[in-house]
C-alpha cells in the first residue's frame, strides 16, 4: 500500500497524471470512484473499465483491499490513489461514482465519528467538485436510512424509522444527511445528481471478516464451524448479486438529468436470515450447526425494497437467482480461504 500515491491534505489537480486519454470520440470519460478499493467499487472500477473509459479509484484503505484492484492496476488507463475524501480533493474529472464509507456494523461501528466525517465531509467535498467542474455525481446511499421499517416493502416515499443516537446512527443518519446535501446542492447550485439506495448485495470481492450475513454464514460453513443467527433468525432480508447492482449503477448514471432518485436497487426476493443460512448449507455441503444469539440492538425485523421506480425509469431488475450468485460467492471464499491458508503455511 505503501506505493500508492497519496494526496492527503494537498490540492490534487496533478492526481490523473498517467491516466491515458480515451475521449477522441467524446464517449469515453475520466471517472472519478470513491472507494473504489471496496466490494462494490472494485467491481464499478471493472465495469467503467471495461466500457473503455479512464478511471481514478480513490480510498483510504480503512476498508478497502489492494487485493480487490490487483487485475485491474496494469492497465493504462486505470489509477489508484490514497486518499481520504473528509480531506478536499481537486482534480479534472468528468463524472464522479462516490462510494466512500464503510458499510458493514462492525466497520463502522470500529470508528463511528469518523463514519459520519467520511459521510457528511465526503459528500460535501465530492459535491463541491461537482459543482466547481460542471458535472454529475452519483451517491451511493442505503436502504439503511429507513431504519426499522413500518412500511413494507420500503419505497422511496418512506421516511424511515431511524434511532438517531443508536449504535447504527453513525451510518444511518450519516447517509441520510448525505442525501440532504446533494438534493441541496442540486436545488441550489443546480448540481446534476444521482441518488441510489442500496439494498443488501453480495458476491465474489466481500471481506470474510465483514460481518455481514452473507459472507459470515459462507465462511463458517466452509470452515465447518457453528453458523451464527443473531435472534430467532424470522428476520428478512432481500439479497442482490453484485453484478446486477452495478448495472443498476450505470443504468443510473445515464439516466436523463431530470431523474435524479432516490431510487431504490436491490432484490425485492424476501428470505429469513435462517432460510439463507439453509441455503449456504446445502450449497457448500457443510455439517456445520446453526446456533442463536441475542439480536443486535436496532436490528431491522424486515428489510425489501419497492423497486417500481428503477424499473419504470431504468428498465432495471435483478437477473441473477440467489442460488447462483450465491455458487459464485462461495467459490470465491473457497479459493480466498485455501490461498490464505497456504500463505499462513509458508510463513510458520
């Protein structure tokens, strides 16, 4: 990590040097992806990539793996900085993906003054360099901003049942008031915007030790240990395979200017946690055990999007059936857990 450039605390105009240009034909753009060292904004970084633009990956590596970027960091038109984005960052771009913040309770929760720094300032630098450059900025916001829901399933129209000095506060307040500041600047500075709610999401590039539901239960059934449901396990949740959210993302992007959601993206197939945890069982062949512990506090009982809009305005849905994506998931923590097991080896 120590190779990567840094451009904390500094103007960062010089930050895309070394990108190659790719916009003789005015489709190709330079993108800016906050977090791009994530989960899911590796998997952006590959898919812009792929559409043959330049792209700058900024993170901080609190969260974020080199590792996620590894394929990627050969090619010409692809740059990795480190970089904080509470700090300003100035640099010539034409589109800006902000993913930046972590998003899983344990994450979060580690450090949550520094969540709603990496929320609240993050968004307020990243929108002033919108509205300095002229151009549009996608927020990643969640579905973590209706709280406990009492309205089944959420639409966008839900305001939320949100504890405001809970545990999950941090995050879910801090997105929430991310999402005041860019229908402000948008309102005010007329700032072309695109707001997105994310729902649940897994797949191939998730930590195993994130601890989340998804990569909690695949682990411990690989590893043959005790699956963990936190309560009774009657809880619901809806789960999107990473490769349909990211289209939802693009989809989004390219929306006309009038469109700015929030719009929800996520899977609106309802499962219980226990169901899930059934499933990686099956999938993986395991004898582990399911075992209970006491809900966490604020907890959502129900969790589904409504996603009529992104549907009637983006043409989008999920394609990929969990059981797929979830055989995708697991081969990929199959093969993360061998090479970190052979690694452990050569160095005993």
């Amino acid at each position: 990590m120590n190779s990567l450039p840094e451009i904390h605390g500094r103007p960062a105009g010089d930050a895309s040097s070394g990108l190659r240009l790719l916009r003789q034909d005015g489709a190709a753009r330079r993108i800016l992806v906050t977090g791009g060292a994530g989960f899911l904004g590796s998997h952006l970084c590959e898919r812009l990539l792929g559409q043959g633009h330049e792209v700058l990956c900024v993170d901080n590596f609190t969260t974020g793996r080199i590792r996620n970027l590894d394929h990627l960091r050969r090619r010409p038109n692809f740059k990795v900085v480190r970089h904080d984005v509470s700090l300003p960052l100035t640099i010539d771009v034409d589109e800006i993906y902000n993913l930046a913040c972590p998003a899983s309770p344990p994450d979060y929760q580690a450090d949550p003054i520094q969540t709603m720094r990496t929320s609240v300032l993050g968004a307020l630098n990243l929108l002033e360099l919108a509205k300095t450059r002229g151009i549009k900025i996608f927020q990643a916001s969640t579905s973590e901003i209706y709280g406990d829901p009492h309205v089944h399933p959420q639409p966008e129209s839900y305001w939320g049942n949100v504890n405001p000095v809970g545990p999950r506060s941090c995050y879910d307040e801090g997105k929430r008031c991310a999402e005041t500041m860019f229908f402000d600047f948008h309102q005010q500075h007329r700032v072309e915007i695109k707001v997105a709610r994310i729902f649940n999401t897994y797949g191939p590039r998730m930590r195993p030790d994130d601890g989340r539901v998804v990569s909690n239960f695949i682990v411990q059934a690989l590893k043959g240990n005790d699956i963990t449901i936190y309560g009774d396990g009657s809880q619901t949740r809806s789960f999107c395979f990473v490769d349909d959210l990211i289209d939802g993302f693009v989809r989004l992007m390219a929306s006309p200017p009038s469109f700015t959601g929030p719009v929800n993206l996520g899977n609106p197939e309802e499962f219980t946690v226990r169901e899930l945890a059934e499933r990686v069982i099956a999938l993986t062949g395991s004898r582990s055990r399911i075992v209970h512990r006491p809900l966490p506090v604020d907890d959502p009982r129900q969790r589904r999007p409504d996603i009529s809009l992104a549907m009637g305005e983006l043409d989008w849905q999920p394609k990929i059936p969990l059981s797929d994506g979830l055989a995708q998931t697991i081969a990929y923590f199959d093969r993360l857990l061998i090479s970190e097991s052979q690694e452990l080896a050569e160095t005993a």
